[in-house]
C-alpha cells in the first residue's frame, strides 16, 4: 500500500530545488555512464548548492523526506545532516528525472 499523502508538498518541494540559480546547470552533468566519483562530486554539489542558497529549503525537504520533526534535524551534528540530506536529494530529487544510482526499477 502506497501512502501518497504527502506527495504533493514533495514534488513541490523538489521542484523548487529545481529553480535555484545555478542548479539547472550543474543537474545537466548527470548523464548516462557517468563514473561513480563524479556522481558523487556532483550530488555533492547539488546538496552545497541548496544549502547555500536555501537552507530552509533543504530542511523542509529532509523533514518530508524522512518523516523526522524539524527539531530532529536541528540536532543532527553537521555529518550526520549533510549524509541524510545526501541520501534525500539522491532518492527524492535526482530520482524525479531517473539520475539516481538505482533508476533500473530497483529498489
């Protein structure tokens, strides 16, 4: 069963991940075969560059892409954030046009 209730505010939430000067630009750089470190150097460019200009942003999405309280992610150390935010930005953004690691319709 799929639970779909907050699908919307997701989808919102990645698509203005999505008009972030600059990120555009930096999302074309995936591309099909790309190598495992620069996949990597760019979802961590992706994640810099949402935090940079938007941190609410970033927040708002880890809060609704893992289900834990805004007063959850404020206490995580910045490690801790930025690989949850990592982990999110793969799963909910990248996955939004199939550029994540598993888009084969593997789970």
């Amino acid at each position: 069963m799929n639970n779909r209730s907050d699908l919307a505010e997701r989808m919102e939430l990645v698509g203005q991940v999505f008009e972030i000067d600059g990120m555009q630009e930096l999302l074309t750089k995936y591309e099909k075969g790309i190598s495992m470190v620069k996949f990597n150097a760019v979802t961590i460019q992706v994640t810099a560059l949402l935090l940079k200009h938007n941190k609410d942003l970033a927040d708002r999405i880890m809060v609704a892409g893992t289900g834990r309280t805004q007063e959850e992610v404020d206490e995580l150390d910045d490690g801790s954030y930025a690989a949850v935010l990592k982990d999110v930005i793969l799963r909910d953004v990248l996955g939004f046009f199939g550029s994540s690691p598993r888009s084969d319709g593997q789970k």
